[in-house]
C-alpha cells in the first residue's frame, strides 16, 4: 500500500505540511496520493541512522549483504502487478517497458548479491618484506542516491546506485523523485521488508519525499554523508557536484549527466546500406520516446548526395513513427523548448516532423541538419535535447569531421557505422573519438546498456563527474570504497581473507 510517508530505517514518518502528487502524462491528471515531504528533522534522523547502521554494516559479512540483496530482488517481484500498474500510472510509459525495467533491477540486485558472496571483490593484496603490507577496499559510509526521472526502478530506489552502494557495505539514503514517488515508496517497502527479514541493521537504508531542492541539498551538505549518487540533468548534477565540493569536508558525487551520443557513418556505409541505416536510427532515436541518456541525438557524416538522400529517409522514417507519451509534462515542455531553440539557430533545418493529431504530453519526433562550419561556430547546436530528437551535421571533409569531434563535450558514447573497406582508415577516428566518450558502439546503436562486467557507462565530464568509474555493471561498486592497508599487523588481528 501506499502511504505518502517516508521511509526512516525501520518505521514510516511524516512530520511535514508539505505535501506534492505524482501526475498521470497520459491522462494528465493528478494520482490520488498525496507525498509529505521529508523535515530537516527527518532527515537528520535518516542520516545519523544510516551512520549508526554503518558502524554494523561494514563489517556484516559478503554472504549475509548477499542474502540481503537478494531478499530485495524477491520482495520487489513480489509487489506483481502493484508495482507494474502504479509504475504506468506516474510514467505514462507502456506495461512492457515497466516489466522489462523491473526484470533488469531485479538483475542488478541479484548479480551484485552473487558478487559480494566471497570477498574477491575486495581486490586483497599482499606485499612488501616479510608480507607485511595488506591492502583491500572498504566502504565509505552512508550515500545519499537522488532517482532518476527516466528510469523510476533501474536508476531509482533500488536501482544501481543503491544495489552497488548496499553491495560495498554503505548504507543508503533514497532521495525519491517526486515524479514517481509512489512507485519509490513500493519499492522502498519492499527494501525495509527484506531488511527486517535479514536482520540488517535500523538505518540501512532510509526512503525521503521531496518535491523541490531542499531534501536533496541538506543531504549532500550533511557531514555524516560519505558520498552521492546522481543520474539527471547537466544543471542538476553540477549543482549537487559544487555543494559536495564546498563542504569542509568534501565528498565524491557520481553524477551522470548530459550526453548527444555522436554517431559517424562512412561514405562506405551509406553507399552500402543507407536505407536500412535510416530505419535503425529512426527507431533508436524514437525508442522510449527518446527518453535514454544514450539516445544518439547527433548524427556526423561527410557532404554527398548519399548523405543527402540518407537525411531525408532518415526524417520520413522517424516522422512515420507513432508518437507517445513523455513522462511529465515538465519534460514535455522542455523537450519542445529546447528543440526550438536548437531548429532556430542560424543555417539550422528542420528536415521532418511527425505529422497528424496528438495527444497532451506526446512528443512529436523531429530531424534536422546543419553544416559541419555552422556547427562548430555555434555551441548552441552541441545541446542535448531530452526527447525524440536528433540533429545530422553534414561535414565539408574528414578533417573537419575529426575537429568536431574533439570539440565536443564529454559523452557517454559515440557510435562508428563503417564498412569493412574503411577499417585501415578509422584510426585517427577511433582515437579521436576515444577522447571524447566512455564506450565506443561499431555498427550498432547506443541506446540500450548491457549490464555486465566490461560495460562502461559513463565518460568525460559533462557525462559524468567522474569518467573513471562505471555507473552499470559490478564495477560499479568501485564508487563506494577506498583503498586501505594494514602494515605490520599480526595474522589474529587481520580480515580472514588477508591472512
């Protein structure tokens, strides 16, 4: 059931007069609960819970953390259909996306518990003379994870943020995102659930409603938080990223954050296969309603007049697809905002926009192109436009391809289409490209994020704060601990697994 209350270690709390629903984008019309915002009071209590859990939590061993993450898994498939309804209910988004969300957080919960059954994770090592040196890596302490707006299960409550952070021994404070605080609140009793079934300590983990800034802001600034994690907006992100910085003591915030996703096709390429190319990127570009942080929203390839035939099948293709609804309303309108400002820069195209009637909150996709010169001259054109949107720059040569590349932002990926007759001639791309994205995709699309070992999801600022570490996969715990060493220490006093 859910109550509108938060989430404070073992009990359910709310003190506060302020108070926000959640908004049905299909129907545009409030859901029925009503969310009260977290106090000062309550969140001073959630952290020096979660802090007092730590103490505890630290030193729970691998196979206790695993059960615990496991037992999440199965209290939130046990929600069944709940869940699956309320999840449509606040996202507008259809009930296969909802299940396949579900069963990938399900996942990710499970394979972080089977990575902490033994302690290998830890990265034990033994060295110097006579073996005195031990180091391995320990948790950092309670973390704050901010929801995301786009992934209310995979990237939210017990998303991967929070299954990495558990995973490490940190306990977790949620800050819910009011966009879809009643699947967050389901979500966060299945957690308290499994917690109490576990025996894990009172403030593992804590749930906090909040509409605005505030909740999220005396978190991040709070002494007792160790460390943030965040997947949102460029503005978002930077903002939590300099109040971390500011504080006596800094704390580390992993925030993903904007990314275009540039994609280059060869001459080669469209020659070969222009017309199945379209069709790809039009469905990629329009899946989700454009909705991913890997959506390719910028499209690079050189003048000719298969680029120019490409362009328009590519904006007849995306046109012709059925729109849908966006997640919000805000989004919606900023999604046409920023797509205007983009199509209204000098020399900018619009090449084609869905046609025909939709309805409040529906996205129409839309395609446009620009020259490689007007694009470098202009960095309004290098912004991400959260939605159905992608932009092709038609370069005047190879050499003007590889200088946009290196002008732009940092990014989460980039994408190669290329025939095999290109590949002696892709390194200086590939490099270039290296430098400027965390996963490079050949002849793929970027949109959809395995989540395995050697998946990079992140790269250079301003697609994540910190483009050594990986927001998905098991070496996403690697965020939440630190390095430490015993020197000297007789074997009685060490960790079993450095003896």
């Amino acid at each position: 059931m859910i109550t509108g209350k938060n989430y404070i270690g073992n009990t359910l709390s709310a003190n506060g007069v302020v108070t926000y629903q959640t908004l049905n984008p299909k129907l545009n019309t409030p859901n029925p609960t009503s969310f009260v915002e977290a106090t000062s009071e309550e969140i001073d209590l959630a952290v020096a819970l979660a802090s007092q859990a730590f103490d505890a939590y630290q030193n729970i061993s691998g196979d206790k953390r695993s059960a615990f993450l496991h037992a999440i898994a199965d209290e939130i498939e046990a929600l069944g259909d709940t869940l699956v309804e309320t999840y449509m209910s606040e996202t507008g988004l259809p009930e296969g996306r909802a299940k396949g969300e579900r069963g990938r957080t399900l996942g990710q919960l499970r394979m972080f518990g089977d990575l902490v059954k033994t302690e290998d994770w830890r990265n034990p090592t033994i060295s110097g003379e006579a073996n005195e040196l031990r180091q391995y890596l320990i948790p950092l302490g309670p973390v704050v994870v901010f929801g995301a707006s786009n992934f209310p299960l995979a990237y939210s409550t017990a998303g991967g943020d929070t299954a990495s952070a558990l995973a490490a021994g940190c306990p977790v404070i949620v800050k819910s995102h009011p966009m879809h605080a009643g699947t967050g609140e389901l979500v966060a009793s299945a957690i308290q659930k499994a917690a109490q079934n576990t025996e894990m300590p009172k403030g593992v983990f804590s749930n906090l409603n909040s509409a605005g800034i505030e909740v999220g802001v005396q978190l991040v600034k709070h002494p007792m938080v160790k460390a943030v994690g965040f997947t949102g907006s460029i503005r978002g992100g930077r903002a939590l990223y300099d109040l971390a910085s500011q504080r006596d003591e800094p704390i580390p915030v992993f925030a993903e954050m904007g990314s275009i996703n540039p994609v280059i096709i060869t001459q080669k390429a469209l020659e070969a296969r222009a017309s199945e190319i379209a069709q790809t990127y039009a469905n990629s570009i329009t899946l989700g309603v454009g909705q991913f942080c890997t959506n390719p929203g910028l499209i690079l390839g050189i003048k000719s007049a298969e680029l120019t035939i490409f362009i328009n099948d590519l904006g007849e293709k995306t046109a012709a697809i059925d729109a849908h609804c966006m997640l919000h309303p805000n989004i919606h309108t900023a999604y046409e905002k920023n797509g205007e400002a983009v199509i209204n820069q000098p020399d900018a195209r619009v090449v084609a926009v869905h046609q025909g009637e939709i309805e409040e909150n529906y996205a129409q996709a839309k395609i446009s192109t620009v020259s490689g010169d007007a694009f470098l001259k202009n960095p309004k054109l290098h912004q991400e436009v959260f939605g159905p949107f992608s932009l092709v720059v038609q370069c005047d040569d190879d050499n003007q391809l590889l200088q946009i590349i290196s002008q732009l932002e940092g990014q989460l990926t980039g994408t190669i289409l290329a025939e095999k007759e290109d590949y002696k001639d892709l390194s200086p791309l590939v490099e270039r490209l290296q430098n400027r994205v965390g996963r490079i995709i050949f002849n793929g699309v970027p949109t959809g994020v395995a989540v395995v070992d050697a998946m990079t999801h992140g790269g250079p600022y301003p697609a994540s704060t910190d483009s050594r570490f990986t927001a998905v996969g098991n070496q996403a715990i690697k965020r939440w601990v630190r390095l430490f060493s015993y020197q000297g220490f007789p074997e009685e006093l060490l960790p079993g697994f450095l003896k």
